[in-house]
C-alpha cells in the first residue's frame, strides 16, 4: 500500500528506567547527587535553584530537577528515573536522549551498585496527515459496521509481538482521531526494553528502527525521519 506522510506538529516524549531494587542511597544522603546531577546537566542549564526533594514519604520520595528552556522534567525515585520531555520535536531528539543518557551517569557516578533492569519509552505525537483524511487512513485498519455509518469514528491499537532475544518487550502503536480534525491524528507508540541485552548507549537507536519499522508495517511515515 502507498505511504501515508505525518507531519509531526506536537511531540511529547517520556523515559522511565527501572531500577533493580530500591536505591536508598541516593535520597539518604542526596548531595553527591545533587553535584554529579548538577555537573552533567549544567550545559542544558540546570542550577541548583533548579533541584528539590521531597522525603515526606518513603513511597514517593523523590529528587526533581526542571529544566524550564527545555520543558523537561527528571524525577529521581527510590525504584526509577522518569525523564518527560514535553516539546521534544523543539527540544531536539538528538538533546533528548543525551540527557536521558547523562542523567543516568549522574546516577551511576553516584552510587555504582545500581542496575537498570528495563528502559520504557513513550512517544506522544499530534501530526498533519499529508495525503490523505483521517477516515481514509482508518478505512486501511478498521471497516465500520453500517449501523454506525456518520455516526462514529474508529482509532485503532497495535500490540507488536515481543522480541525477548534482542531484549524487546512490549509494545504497542495507538492511532486514535482529534475532536474536529480531519487532516490531523493522534498518534502513541511505546516500547519497552531488557537493560541488560539494551544498554543506555545504544537506547536510541533502538527506539528509532522500533518506531521507523512499525511505521512502515502500517504505511505510515514519519517527515524528515522522525
């Protein structure tokens, strides 16, 4: 089937890395943390105006640092790091992984016991369809029963099949309609990944053939390879 061209007008990104066991020594004395966090995120300008913690209590203690010119969050918990960027087609891809990649050295420097067990990755994307309406893509996935012809609209989910060899475990592409929109989608994709057999270094890479290959089993493709 021909191509169907996205162009991509919105992008939020966001990376959960799970921890092998809870890293209490990370919050229970947290300035080596603050210092390596500080030296590795100091060039996307973090301060330490920029961190603070919260120790209220031990289930959601947590340390955060903002990084407000780049609309990114990074939350440090006992179990995981969450990293959410919330413009990433402003912020860059390239910028994003590299602060996904520092903020887990900042960790590692910090305490060199803790082990990522499992990355997660969620990508949000609003996007102009090039050539074609919403109804006409859905008509590739889903054919809508007559009774509610003119009086619904479809979205549709893809699970793909896990790849436990190559550490690839779930995953799932989500296209689903903007109230309104007729030349405009929502489009979700998530992966998640063995750390052990996906380190950090090569993360990206990975998510990028993931993201590009699923597109391309569904006719779908992302401008300028994003």
């Amino acid at each position: 089937m021909d191509t169907i061209c996205l162009n991509p007008v919105d992008e939020e990104l966001t990376y959960q890395g799970l921890f092998a066991g809870p890293a209490f020594e990370l919050l229970g004395t947290p300035i080596p943390l603050y210092r390596n966090l500080l030296n590795r995120l100091g060039p996307y300008g973090a301060t330490f105006k920029d961190l603070s913690v919260n120790v209220a209590t031990l289930s959601e203690a947590n340390l955060r640092c903002t990084l407000l010119a780049l609309r990114t969050s990074i939350v440090l918990r006992l179990d995981r790091l969450d990293v959410n960027f919330v413009r990433v087609h402003e912020t860059g891809k390239e910028i994003a992984y590299q602060i996904m990649r520092d903020c887990w050295t900042a960790v590692h420097e910090t305490e060199g016991s803790i082990v990522l067990t499992e990355h997660t990755l969620l990508a949000n994307v609003v996007a102009d369809i090039q050539n074609a309406s919403y109804a006409e893509l859905m008509r590739r996935y889903v054919t809508t029963p007559s009774t509610l012809s003119g009086k619904a609209h479809a979205g549709v989910a893809f699970y793909m099949e896990e790849d436990l060899a190559s550490g690839e475990r779930q995953k799932h592409v989500v296209i689903d309609r903007l109230a309104g929109q007729e030349r405009r989608l929502s489009l979700r994709i998530s992966a998640t990944f063995d750390a052990q057999k996906v380190p950090m270094d090569i993360l990206a890479q990975r998510v990028d053939t993931y993201m590009k290959q699923s597109l391309d089993y569904l006719g779908l493709a992302l401008e300028n390879g994003r």
